[in-house]
C-alpha cells in the first residue's frame, strides 16, 4: 500500500526540495519503489537537484490535464533502480492544478506499486502547497532555527490539521514529523539561531532529524545529485539517520553539539 508523504513549509529557502531529494533517495536505497513529486508549478527544481532537468519531456500537469500519462512523464533515477521523478511545469502557472487530477495521479501510481510518494510542496500557502499536502498520510514539516521559519511551520501545521483530506473526512490525523535545516550549534550557543529545544516547544511535533548548515549541500545541487549522495558529508549522514528513523530504527541525534576546539587548532589558528 502506498504512503504519501509530503515534505512542506511556510517559508521558502528551508531546504523542502534537496530534503525531498535526498529523502525519496534514501529510501529507495532501502530497497521501497519511490516516487517524489515537483509541485512548485512555473518555479521547477526538483529535476536540477535530482540530475535530470535535460530529460524532462512531460510534467506533472501534462499527467493531469491528459497530455501524457505516466508512463512517458516519469523520469527514472540513474543511480537508484527504484526511483522516479515527476517534474513540475516551468509554462503553467499553479491554477493548472486541480484536486481532482492530483487525486488521479496519486491513484495511477500506487497502482504502479509505488510504495513511497513523496510530494515536494512549493513554499507557502497558495494551490500548489495546498494540492501536495490534501491527500498527505505523513507530513515532514522543514524549519530553519530562526523565529520567522518556525512562525510559518506553525502555521502550516495548522492547515495539515484542517484542510486535507484526512481532516475534512475525519480520519486518522495526519504524522507530522519535524526536520530543522541548517542548524548551527555554535551560532546556537551565541544566541544567534533559536535551539533544538526552543523549536519543539514553539511547534509541539517529534523531532526526526537535525540537518546541519554545510556546504555539501550547495556542492550537491551544483553538482545535481542530492545530498545524502555526498558520501562522508555530515549533510549524507544526517539525511540517512532521518530516512532510518522514519523506518523505525533508532538512531541517536548526531550534528547538534558545537565542537570543541583544541588546544594546538586554537595555537595555530585552525592551520
């Protein structure tokens, strides 16, 4: 049975997309048949990040508005046999979606047995953001450790909790699960950057993974690989302890106390 599972936020810049990378690819690596899914009509970049913005022919809204189907639009992974991309259109803008035609999709591929769908939602609180999280089983809400970031997750974890599907028919609520990007314990300790702690009380949903501020990240999506690809990065290794965490396992917090520097580092100025 597949599970949707939508990666959002309120605000842009938090890292949804490479985490929707590097979170689809991680558990294809598990061995799951994976999907992940570009909602942000007119402003794609799932593809550039993923490697395969020169193979794009069809998108999303070409599924939905019946120009092509599946088949032709998905893009499969060139380093995990269990992946696929669906790209987002750069022509249309996001009124080219429509509730009905996402619903068909997301039905189209479980019945391809895709187990994971993962849905990259755009920033904010427009149709696109709306259209990726409606039909949602579990939701990975992004945040950056700073006041504006984690006031928008707020509010968009009071949308997952009254404006999807689950909500409005009364079902089981959605899993909410928080991923907080670009967390710098050092600057935390300068009182630069709110802490692990002062996020979850601010929000009040389980913590499944800490991503620390790198410049793996940068290299990756310069490179057009995800993330959790830049093996030895501390970037990779936290992105794996989330998909693991996500699976069930247990898996301590790692990345989230600042290191100390030693005396003969502190001697020769890092040299």
């Amino acid at each position: 049975m597949s599970r949707i599972i939508v990666v959002t936020s309120g605000k842009g810049g938090v890292g949804k997309t490479t985490t929707s990378a590097s979170f689809a690819t991680g558990l294809a690596l598990h061995g799951f048949k994976t999907v992940v899914i570009d909602f942000d009509v007119g402003l794609r970049n799932l593809d550039l990040i993923m490697g395969c913005e020169r193979r794009v022919v069809y998108d999303l809204i070409n599924v939905i508005h019946n120009e092509a189907n599946l088949n032709q639009a998905l893009i499969k992974d060139k380093q995990c046999d269990n992946l696929f991309v669906l790209a987002a259109s750069q022509t249309r803008d996001k009124d080219a979606l429509s509730q009905e035609g996402v619903e068909r999709v997301l039905t189209d591929l479980a019945a391809m047995g895709f187990e994971y769908i993962i849905c990259d939602s755009p920033a904010g609180i427009e149709t696109g953001a709306l259209m990726a999280m409606h039909y949602a089983d579990e939701a990975l809400v992004v945040t950056n450790p700073e006041v504006s970031s984690v006031r928008d997750s707020d509010r968009i974890l009071g949308m997952l909790s009254s404006k999807t599907k689950r909500a409005i028919e009364g079902l089981e609520p959605i899993k909410e699960h928080l991923l907080i990007t670009r967390y710098n314990p050092s600057r935390v300790d300068q009182g630069q950057m709110l802490s692990l702690e002062d996020v979850q009380d601010i929000l009040r949903i389980k913590l499944i993974g800490v991503i620390p501020e790198s410049e793996a990240v940068l290299q990756a999506s310069n490179q057009g690989v995800p993330a959790v690809h830049m093996e030895g990065s501390d970037v990779s290794e936290a992105y794996k302890d989330v998909v693991a965490r996500f699976l069930g396992e247990e898996k301590p917090l790692r990345f989230v106390e600042a290191q100390k520097v030693g005396f003969f580092k502190r001697l020769f100025g890092g040299k």
